[in-house]
C-alpha cells in the first residue's frame, strides 16, 4: 500500500458517519415549486439534474477518483420523499451507541421545519401505511416479515459492462431513435414510454453535468495547487471527468470513474437497498488493463492503486440510516455493495483474469467494511483462484464469501433466462442471484418461517401480543399425526404469503406510479427499449424474492415433535405446549431432552433433512411462480442477513428447546449449536436442500484460526468448497476468529476496532455490532478441525 | 454379520492421514500409555461415562436401569462398577447427556453407511477412511471386514497403529491397507515397558516387517516432554527410521493435554497430565531429525 492510499484509508476509517440535510432541503424546495407541473418519470429526473446542478461537490486532498453522494466523504443525504426522519429518529442517529450518525442541532431544527412538514403524509412510507390492511400491520407487528420497500426503494442492482462500451451520449442517441420510433397510433402506452424516454435523456444530461462540474473545481484546485504533481493529477482527474460519463471509457481510470459516476448517480437518484454494484468488475476492467499494459500506460501497481481508491471510495458512503423496525432488523454502516470476482464469461469460458487477484490483494491490504468481495467458482475456475481467496479468508476479515457460478447460472436457466445472461449475472447484496445489467431482481422482506410454527401451535395467535395474527387451524391438542400439524402448518404458511404479496403488489405500484429511476433505467438493458422504467417491468428480467428464514429452527421444531410426540409419544401436547408458553422454566429437563434427544438439521442425518425438504418444497409451492404486478412471478430464496436476531425477538420458545428471544437459525445455517457432526455434514445436510430452485442460499461456517495454518489446511479448505459446489451449493463464507480474541473485543472495542467480522452474508466490525448479535457469532459452534 | 466395538466416528478428521478423511476409532487398547489421550478407547467392552456438572438430578436414570446400578449418594449419581453391564439404558434416557457411553456395537455395514456418507469429499481431495483406537488390530477380523469392504468401494484406506499384534493379524491386514500410521513410541525396552505397560520387541519386529515388505508407511512420535523427547532419544529414533527401507518421513506429534476432560468423565487420575512441549524444543528436536535426511512435520 503506497503513501497515498494509506492516507485515504486512514481519513476513511476515520471519518465519522454523519447526515447531510442537503438532498432533503433542495428536494423540498423542488417539489415545492414543481410538483404537479411534469409527469411523474419526467419529475424525478428534473430533480436529479437539480441534485446533480446544485449539490455540494467534493475532491479530496490526494485522491485519484472523485464524487462524493454527500458533501464529503461518510456523509449520507436522507431521502424523504421515501422515509421521512423524525426529529426523535434523527435525534436517535445522533446520539445512539453503536451505529451513530452525526447531525447537528441547528440541521434537526432546520429539518423540522422545512422538510417534515412537506413530507408529513406524502413519504412513500407513510402512505403505504395509511392503506395497508389490517390484519397485515397485524402479522408484521407481530414480527411474520418484513417489508423492504416501506423506507428505501427496491434495489440490489448490479451492472454488466454496458457502461464501458457506452457513455451517456451514446445512450441519449439510443434514447433519442426509441423515441422516433413510438407508435402512438397502434401502441397506447407510446404517450407514458415517451415521458419515461424523455426522462432518461433528462438523467444522461445530468450525469454529464455532475461530472464537468467535477471537471471544472479540479481545474479549479490546479491552478491554485502548488505542487506540481498533485496539479498534475488534478488536470488529469479533469480530463478524466470530461470523457467520463460523456463518453465511454478509453483508459483503466476512465473506466473506474464511469463506474463510480454511475454508481453514485444511482445512490442519489433513489437509495435503492445495498446500494449499488458494478456485478464483474475483474472482467470488466480486464480489457482496459490489458491494452494499457500492452502499450505501457499502466503498471501493475498503478491498476492496483486505482482500484484501492474505488475500495475507499465505496467504504467512504454509508449505508443511509433507518427508522423504525428495520433500524433493528440491521443496524450497520454496511451498504452492501458487492464485487464479484472469477466466475464465467458470457461464452461459458473460465472468467478470472489478472485483475481477479490484483482485486484480492487490495482486499486484504485494505480490509475495510466495503465493499464484499466475493469469488465465483465454477468447476472451470483454476485452484490459484480459490487458493488466493482462501488465503485473504484464513485472515478473518470475512471476506471473501464463495459462490459456485454454476449453480448460479442454473438458477437462473431455470427461470428462462438465456444462458449467456445467467453467465454475465452473479450476486450482490448478500447472495442473491440475479442478471447484471438486465434485471430488476427485488428482494420484497423476510419470513419469520419459525413463527408460522409458533402461530400454528397457538391456533392462529401470536403468544406474544395474544393477537390473532393467522388462520385458526385448530387446537394443537386435536394434531394426532405430524401430517395433520404439518397440514395446519402448511395452510397457515401459504395465508401469510398471501398477506405478504398482496401488500407487496400495492408498493410495487407506488414506486412504478411515483418513485421512477430515470438513470438506473438508462443503464438496465432494456428499459430504454421498452421505453419502460426499472421499477415498471423495463428490465429484460423482473423477478421477485421472498426470504425465508430460520430453515435450521423450523427443520428442528418439526423434528422435535416428530420424534418425541408421536414416534416415541414420550412427550405430550399439554407438556410441550405448557414448556413452550412457560418459555422452559421449571421444564429443563424437557427442554434438554428436547435439545440434546432430537435428530437436527446439519447432522447429514435424514431424519432431520428430509423435514428440511418438506419445509422446502412448501415454501418453494406457496412462493415461486406467483403473480407480481409485472407480468412476471416470485421466487424464494433464502438468507437472513442479520434478521434472523430481530425474528428471534419476535419468537417465543420453539420446540427445539430454543429458548424465547434467542436469534433463530441464520440463512441457511443450522440452528447454532445443533450441527455437531463437523462442516462435511453440515455441507451434506445442505446440499440435501434443491438450491437451484432458490434465488440463492447463505452458508456461514467458522474455523479458528489455528486450523487453517498451514498450506495443506488450505487445500483442505478449498477440497470442502469444491465438494460443496459440485453437490449444489450456492454459497459458502467462513469466519475465522477465536473466541477470546472476541471477548477481548467486547471489553476494550478501542483496542478492536479494525476487528472484521462476517455475520450472516456480509461483513461489519465486530465493536459496532450490538450485543445480541456479538453473543451470538461467539456462541456459534465453532468447527473444531481436526 | 461381524460386528466389532467402536467408540467414535470422526469426520472432517484432518491429522489422521492425507486430506479430508473419516476416522472411526474402535474400542480396546493392548497398551496402556501414561499420557493416552484416548482413555475412554483403552477398555475393550462399551462403559458409561458421567459428567457430573451436567447432572440436573432428575433422577430418570435411577429408574431406567433395569440392574439398579445406579443410586444418589451424597449429591451425585454413583454406579456401581459391579452390578453395571454396560446397557447403556441411563445414556439413552439421560437428557443432559449426564450419561454418556463409551463405545457401542456396529456392524461393518453400519460403520461403511456413516463412513460413506463423506465419500465426495473423499473423491475431491484424495482423502479416505482412517481406522485408529483404541488399536484397531486388536479387533482383526471385524478390521479386516472394513478393510475389504472400503477397499470394495474405491476408499482409500489407513490404518493408525501402535504395532502391537501378532504379525500373522498384521500380514493379513497389511495387503489391505493403503497406508500405516505407525505410533513409535520409545526404543528403549524398559522405557517402553514403563510408560505403555507392553515390550516393543514386537512391535519393532513389526514395523521392520512392514518397511522391508514396502507396505506404505508413516512414521509418528508423540513427543512426550521427560519420557521420549530427549535428544539422544531423538536421534536414536532418526537413525532407525533413517535406516527403514521406503520410508523418508516422520511425523511428531507434540503432547497436548485436551484430554483432561475425558479422564475426568471416566473418574480416573490422568497420570501423564502435563505440559506441552515448547516450540523451541520442537525445533531443535526437527533440526536433529533432518540430519537424518527425513522429511519432518509437526503434526499428522
């Protein structure tokens, strides 16, 4: 790591997370005036090139590529028109532990009065729940699911590499012969595709002018710079801003500065869920480095410096902070953004290249929070690639997780898409799969699958708010087989999905009629094409994504009373039913009987994997294949990010001799502690699961450091991937850490605070985690090699 | 069917031979060493063992045994030793898992079902089943019956011994084993004697048997700080291994003292219970070794 990205990774590590009021104030003086004048695509992308226009603009000391979402580095703008802060919420951000957000007190006032009046009422959030039904605000108090789009917008895009073969001019000209070709007397939505065109060449307009205004105060800054290489960095970051986003790209830093331009026109447009992601940026950038190489323009070591700027970049734009329920669900400064590393090319040949390591080694010199690199490995993909990432995981950053390309890409087979695009998709956000550059893939909330169990076994009630919350399938007593509880399980799953997506098609359609994204239209094939925008069906793919959670808890629960209520009839209804509503107390015995006497998931025991694929198969009937309002249908997939400890906040005592409150099973990990037959077994319980009929599968496991020691621990490390992959997983990340050096952690979090830490599909410092979240990655059985 | 007595199957067993394997670990032992760390394989018939701090003193194992062998005294479960058979009923009635057994009953199609459960990993990393004790060639016939019927299946095959058998058992067992894990112990009779209660003429005999008839064979020592880890001990062991045709590795295992907990389970003093040795000794014990030319690794 040379001087200067030193330099940019200490300031980024050590500027504070704070909230501009900026975006918030110009948009409430925007809408103020305009709101109602344009048609609504048309008004979005006025007030993107207002933002774009009118924002403060920022190029620190040192760096090489420029843009900031805020007014400077870790300073994130707020979105009202989709969630409006309360003065109580930003006094929150401002002043809580862990997770904070600077504002000061002046901005709260000033927010107070020019900007939560105006949004009092009009938000997205506050909209969406003054007309949800009320048996849905029932089941999501009570902790059923959650809902993504009631505060940031629909998001986990990723890019393909459309935006180095093309720059806004070149999509203005596309946009331009659409628009000469609307039919507007055979076609009746030729009037709305041409205000949604006329709003993407708006968006083009504005990313080109964001970018000569960064042209501009460069030139600026060198003619006031004295020395002369920093000036002469500073005239090449304005040339740079002049080509790019304009034009596309010629060089490697051209290249890097498209991507980052777009990425941070996407984040300003909308906040979009985890941000965005430039989907393969190693075979994206590859060309560019290539023939930069081949003439001699650009060393090694400068690719690498340039690409440790983009690190820092990322790292430097927090995710936006929450409110209410979601605050709990994942409080991080972590914005998701993913780069995925190796894979496949479009023609199916192994996709790793040069850049695919240089992209590791930046990752473990600079091991910050963001991005998450990850490595796709297909059986094509040569063991140096795995190797190299084994060797970047055994530092326990977290980083990077492993995804198998080719299930990716049979994922995607499987819901028609061609085989070329699966191969040009991957993952973003955590681990869900989707087509770079041509999908809207929009994750719509989790299911709490444990606490159908639970109302099920409370006749339809929550125990918790004594709500009835589901159907009345019966007292539990009257169950005298598995089949008939599974039966009332199964009917009572499929009327909370039916909630769910019911509510989901109403928001759906409030951001299609009100929150258009004219720019991420621009660069999604084929919204311009369609002359539809990406929350509209514009995209060549649409899908929707239920995540379930807790697959290990509920696997378990199921097991429990299958074995000990009706195949050994040792336990009976009244005494599991009383344990459960005492939450265990006075019942230990039973409890442990329950927890220590009970085939588990995890175990390559098929007493317990084959209740896995019973559960599976009936989530994968009640979800995939249903109607979105997009003409194209749902899919599951199953992960649950940090989740599963706020659905373990809503659960009471299940039957697996979890106690109330305690996190469930994380994605599709086995309960904690219940896998205690090693990672082969775990894999096997795994891999019993049909993956590729998800839209992807999150696997943590967690080794000590002291087993992945040597070159040969490696090796074996990398022989568990591959076995994994060729029996069907999806993905798979390893923490490796001690449990000491934890509690050491959470007693002095100073001394810790470069402590990386993956929990659930991403990774955060350990110290800014909460408390239940930091017992429960010590508490998770740690896989003894050996 | 044969059945034989095994007390653990281990997966993802990393130190038991080369790359991801099985290890199944069969009960009864000739040899009786003062630091095993495998105490609870040494009996050859299945014994419960009790961890008292488990105990939540419901008392359901009283009742389960059908021999009253067990009553409460003085706070705790006692057994005793005499009416107990070894049923197992209190461990499978226990929820706390107070009661646990050392060792059970399996069939060679049992211990192939479980062992072929890792066979991907197997096949992916050129790994296999390991047999090791307990002495596993103090179980021959059921050994050999594992033996062919791994071989059968195309899984790579290591059997971990002390060498202490009757050679006809070894010579049989030999054609049938990919891979010896041979524990050398100490080359001196009398120490040898002290410390694991058995001679090692026999077992040298043995391991020249093996090395002459180029069956493949690794060599391990558990350094054993104060017993075998002197450097005359040391290079004494260089010279024998050094003079084994065929074989140019030896492995140390260095004396770890994970096995307090166990000792504690089956209510017997721990006789060995020590510290490890320091890297520095381990070192120099290495660099003494490959005077020898043999490859050295710490560790299986």
């Amino acid at each position: 790591m040379n001087t200067r990205i030193s330099q940019l990774r200490q300031e980024s590590f050590e500027a504070e997370p704070a909230i501009s009021i900026e975006r918030a104030l110009l948009e409430t003086e925007f809408y103020r005036e305009h709101n109602g004048k344009y048609s609504q695509p048309v008004l979005r992308a006025r007030l993107f090139h207002y933002l774009c226009v009118e924002k403060t603009i920022h190029i620190g000391a040192k760096e090489l590529l420029v843009g900031e979402r805020g007014p400077a580095p870790k300073v994130v703008p707020t979105f009202p028109e989709l969630t409006c802060h309360s003065v109580a919420d930003l006094q929150v951000l401002n002043s809580r532990a862990m997770t904070r957000y600077r504002i000061s007190e002046e901005d709260i006032e000033r927010y107070q009065q020019e900007v939560i009046p105006y949004w009092q009422g009009r938000s997205m959030r506050d909209r969406i729940f003054n007309e949800v039904p009320p048996e849905w605000q029932d089941a999501y108090e009570c902790g059923l699911f959650t809902e993504f789009m009631e505060q940031r917008a629909p998001g986990h895009t990723a890019l393909d590499n459309t935006i180095y073969r093309q720059g806004m001019r070149d999509f203005k000209e596309r946009i331009d012969e659409r628009i000469s070709r609307l039919d507007y007397h055979h076609d009746p939505l030729a009037s709305d595709r041409y205000e949604q065109l006329s709003a993407m060449a708006i968006a083009c307009d504005a990313m080109i002018l964001f970018a000569h205004r960064h042209a501009d105060l460069a030139e600026e800054l060198a003619t006031e710079e004295a020395d002369g290489t920093r000036r002469q960095e500073l005239e090449l970051i304005a040339r740079v801003c002049r080509r790019v986003p304009e034009h596309a790209p010629r060089t490697f830093h051209e290249a890097l500065q498209m991507y980052w331009f777009v990425h941070l026109g996407t984040i300003t447009e909308l906040n979009g869920w985890d941000a965005m992601s430039p989907g393969h940026l190693d075979q994206h950038l590859s060309p560019f480095y290539r023939r930069e190489q081949a003439r001699g323009s650009l060393s090694r070591e400068q690719a690498k410096e340039l690409l440790s700027c983009l690190w820092i970049k990322i790292n430097n734009h927090p995710a936006p902070p929450k409110v209410g329920v979601t605050a709990l669900e994942s409080g991080t400064y972590n914005d998701f953004t993913q780069i995925n590393l190796g894979g496949l090319l479009c023609d199916g040949q192994d996709g790793a290249n040069e850049i695919s390591y240089l992209a590791l080694e930046v990752a473990d010199e600079l091991h910050l929070l963001q991005p998450q690199p990850s490595v796709h490995i297909s059986a094509k993909s040569p063991d140096r690639l795995l190797k190299a990432a084994s060797r970047v995981i055994r530092k326990g950053y977290g980083y990077p997780a492993v995804f198998n390309s080719d299930a990716v890409v049979m994922e995607q087979v499987r819901v028609g898409k061609t085989v070329e695009d699966a191969r040009e998709g991957g993952t973003s956000g955590c681990i869900e799969t989707g087509a770079f550059g041509k999908e809207a893939y929009i994750l719509t909330g989790y299911l709490n699958v444990p606490k159908i169990l639970e109302i099920t076994l409370n006749n339809g009630h929550d125990p918790l708010s004594g709500k009835q919350v589901g159907l009345e399938t019966g007292d539990p007593r009257g169950f005298n087989s598995f089949e008939a509880l599974y039966t009332a399980f199964s009917r009572q799953l499929t009327h909370i999905i039916d909630l769910k997506i019911r509510v989901n098609n109403y928001i759906e359609r409030m951001y299609a009629k009100y929150s258009p994204a004219p720019l991420l239209s621009v660069v999604i094939s084929d919204c311009i094409e369609k002359g539809r925008d990406y929350y509209d069906g514009g995209p060549r793919y649409n899908t929707n994504y239920i995540q379930c959670c807790g697959i290990g808890t509920i696997t378990d629960s199921l097991s429990a009373i299958q074995t000990h209520l009706f195949e050994q009839k040792t336990v009976s209804w009244d005494e599991l039913l009383q344990a459960l509503a005492d939450n265990f107390q006075g019942h230990e015995a039973l409890r442990l009987k329950l927890w220590n006497k009970t085939p588990f998931f995890g175990n390559d025991d098929d007493r317990a994997d084959t209740i896995m694929q019973l559960v599976y198969e009936s989530l994968f009937a009640a979800i995939d294949g249903r109607a979105n309002t997009k003409g194209t249908v749902y899919h599951l997939n199953m992960l649950s990010t940090t989740c599963h400890v706020y659905f373990g906040k809503k659960l009471g005592a299940t039957p697996n001799g979890r106690l109330a409150w305690q996190p469930a099973s994380d994605g599709t990990s086995p309960s904690h502690g219940a896998d205690r037959q090693g990672p082969t077994a775990v894999i096997k319980s795994l891999s019993k699961m049909d993956q590729s009929k998800s839209g992807g599968t999150l696997l943590n496991q967690r080794f000590l450091p002291s087993v992945l020691k040597t070159e040969q621990d490696l090796d074996k490390l990398c022989a568990l991937v591959r076995t994994y992959f060729r029996l069907g997983g999806h993905h798979i990340q390893f923490n490796v850490v001690d449990t000491a050096t934890l509690r050491l952690a959470q007693q002095s979090p100073d001394d810790y605070r470069n402590l990386l830490v993956r929990v659930a599909g991403y990774s955060d410092y350990f110290v800014d985690l909460d408390a239940d979240h930091q017992e429960e990655i010590i508490k998770r059985t740690e896989q003894q090699l050996g | 069917m044969i059945r034989g007595t095994i007390f653990a199957i281990k997966r993802y067993a990393l130190h038991d031979g080369p790359n991801i394997r099985t290890t199944v670990f069969l009960k009864g032992c000739p040899l009786a060493c003062s630091w095993c760390h495998n105490p609870e394989g040494l009996a050859p018939q299945p014994h419960p063992l009790w961890s008292g701090d488990r105990c939540l003193g419901c008392h359901s194992c009283i009742r389960a045994c059908p021999r009253q062998a067990l009553q409460f005294q003085a706070g705790s479960i006692r057994r005793d030793p005499d009416q107990c058979d070894g049923c197992g009923e209190c461990a499978r009635i226990c929820p706390a898992r107070a009661h646990e057994m050392a060792g059970w009953q399996s069939t060679v199609e049992e211990v192939m079902a479980e062992v072929e459960k890792d066979r991907p990993f197997f096949d992916q990393s050129g790994g296999g089943v390991t047999f090791s004790g307990g002495e596993p060639l103090l179980q021959p016939r059921f050994l050999l019956a594992l033996l062919e019927a791994a071989g059968e299946e195309e899984i790579h095959r290591v059997v971990d011994t002390s060498g202490y058998a009757p050679r006809e058992v070894l010579a049989r067992i030999a054609p049938h084993t990919d891979l010896f894990l041979f524990d050398l112990k100490h080359l001196d009779p009398a120490a040898h004697r002290r410390h694991t209660g058995v001679d090692n003429g026999g077992i040298l005999e043995n391991l020249h048997f093996l090395a002459s008839h180029r069956y493949p064979l690794r060599i391990r020592v558990p350094l054993i700080p104060g017993i075998n880890d002197d450097p005359d001990h040391i290079r004494r062991l260089g010279e024998l291994v050094a003079a084994l045709p065929g074989v140019d590795a030896i492995d140390l295992l260095p004396y770890h003292h994970s096995a307090t907990a166990k000792y504690r389970k089956l209510n017997i003093p721990y006789p060995q219970e020590q510290l490890r040795p320091d890297d520095t000794r381990i070192d120099a014990l290495v660099e003494r070794l490959r005077q020898f030319d043999l490859s050295v690794r710490i560790g299986g």
